[in-house]
C-alpha cells in the first residue's frame, strides 16, 4: 500500500519540556513529516501562531506556567490570524476531573495524559489524517463535537459541521487556493450558526428576566450571569459581523452599558438598567434574525443547507474578517 505523503505538513510542536518536544519532532520526521516549528514560551507560541499557518498543532496544557487553552480557543473562535481549523493534540500533566474538562473546552482534538510515547502520538496524528470529528457551535464552544451519540428527548438538536482536514489535504496535495476557498466558507458558516446561537440564546436571557419581574424575585447571582453571558456576545459580535449597521452597534453598545452596571452594582443597578438589558436581548435577537435572513435568502443559496455557500453578500455581513 502506498505510504502517505505527510512532507507538506506543517507542524507545531510547543511545550518547554526539551525532550518530549525533540521526541516528537524525530518520530514525525522519521514518518515523512517535513516541516517544524517548534515553540518553548508563551511569547514564542504567540509569534508562531501569528505569523505562520499550520496543519498540525501538538500543544502542552501549560508552557512555563503559561495556560494555552485560552489561546487555542481564540484560534477555534476565529480571533487570531491562525485559521480555525488546524488539528489540535494537547498534552495535559495532570488528569483530574476539573483540569481535563477545563483543557476540552479550548475545541482540542484530542487530550493526551503525560508522559506519553512519541509513538501513539504518531498512530492519533495518522488517525486525523483519515478522519476528525465534526464541529459543533454553541454559544461559547467552537470545536469537536464530544457529546453523546444519543440524542436526549426534549433537548434542542444542535447541527454538526464537516470541517477543513488540514492534513488530510496537505497529504493529498490540494491546491492553496482551493483549501482557503474551503477555510473561508465553513467559517462563514461558523459564524452563521454562532449567530443563531447568540439569537436563541437572547431570547432566552429576556424570557427569565421578564419571568423574574413577572414573580418579584430578581435573583441577584442569575442577574450578574445574565449580564457577564451578554458582554461576551458583545464583545465577540464584531468578530461574527464585519460591517454592522447603526442599529446593531447602538444596541451593542446599550447592551454593554447596562450589562456593565449591573455586575458592578447587582441590585443596586437602575431599574431601567435591567428592564433595558432585557428590551435589547429581544431587539438584537430580531435583528440578528433579519440578518440571517437576508444573507440566506440571496438568489441562488439555499435556506436548510445554511444559505451561505458562494454568496458575496454573506462574506460581507457575517464573513471572514
């Protein structure tokens, strides 16, 4: 059987262990991997994500201290100038409950407990070659989807994205210019579906609001969560839309506002500070939703398979910034 090409495959190696580091980069090497970058603090990993692009990132947890699995997930969350989509193996030194689950929220992969043999580090990098889990969207998870297979009755069924295999297409020798087409429309669709996130998610945050004024019983810590829930939005809208209308940015900016009292005064906040906490979430709900919609009913696109697929108009309003 022919051996597969993994020589175009640029490769990530970054943790301050010397050894480790060096291990993986010979066993990869030994199998064909051609290209390394190899990165031993925070301010080296930095300067590689941003200045290079990669197909294959093999991460330690921590680097000199430094916690990176804020930094993968900016990368997931299309916030740096890395695209989303490259396969991502962490290697974690403990393997406690609260620390694992704390590393899989960065959108990973894959999680490997330390020590680990260079070896089957090598079997799960050829294994992603062949395949890699779909991503799911939620309000604040861009990445591998995890959940159970079964679908629990009464939950909401959240759609799964076929994502970009970097290495797989590496290997396979796809043109450049057909893997950016690629990158670039599933993360229009990314932000798509991030969007619709944000939307139901604002109506919800209105509903138990207007639900606690109904009962008299303002919940101070559901208040704050509330609030500190609606500033994340804000602050991650400018990287969903490239060019929001004046609406949307006075909305934006009244939803911070009003946010921003009430974690720094619970319920000492105005009245008015809430009520228009909650009159918001519903208007940029609906404006989100108009949004969408114009974007997904241009000529030529199709609704149910996201509606977004070569439509200019789209890259414009919910693009690749």
């Amino acid at each position: 059987m022919k051996k597969t090409d993994y020589s175009s495959v640029h490769t990530l190696i970054a943790m301050d262990n010397r050894a480790v580091r060096t291990g993986l980069r010979q066993v990869l090497n030994a199998n064909g991997f051609g290209s390394f970058t190899e990165a031993v603090n925070e301010q080296s990993l930095q300067t590689a994500i941003e200045e290079s692009s990669f197909e294959l990132i093999i991460i330690s947890s921590e680097i000199n201290g430094f916690f990176v699995a804020p930094m993968v997930a900016s990368i997931r969350n299309g916030r740096t100038h890395h695209h989303p989509f490259p396969i991502v193996i962490m290697m974690v030194g403990e393997g406690g409950q609260e620390y694992v689950h704390k590393v899989a929220e960065c959108g990973a992969d894959d999680i490997m407990l330390l020590p680990v043999a260079p070896g089957p580090t090598l079997d799960r990098v050829e294994g992603f070659a062949l395949w890699r889990r779909p991503f799911v969207v939620t309000m604040s998870f861009i990445g591998p989807d995890r959940r159970p297979a079964v679908h629990r009755p009464g939950t909401e069924k959240i759609k799964l994205v076929d994502v970009p295999n970097p290495i797989r297409e590496s290997a396979k020798k796809m043109l450049a210019e057909e893997r950016q087409s690629e990158i670039n429309m599933t993360k229009i669709l990314l932000n798509f579906l991030r969007l619709e996130r944000y939307s139901v998610q604002l109506r919800w945050f209105a509903n138990a609001m207007r639900s606690m004024f109904q009962k008299n019983e303002i919940e101070l810590a559901k208040l704050t969560s509330f609030a500190e829930h609606i500033r994340y939005i804000v602050e991650d809208f400018p990287f969903r839309v490239q060019r929001p209308s004046s609406g949307i940015s006075k909305i934006l900016t009244e939803l911070l506002n009003s946010s921003d009292a009430i974690q720094h005064k619970g319920l000492v906040a105005e009245r008015r500070d809430i009520l228009s906490m909650l009159g918001n979430c519903i208007v940029l709900a609906k404006m989100i939703d108009a949004l969408l919609d114009s974007a997904s009913c241009t000529p030529g696109t199709d609704r149910d398979s996201g509606g977004i697929f070569g439509v200019r108009e789209m890259e414009t309003m919910v693009g690749v910034v």
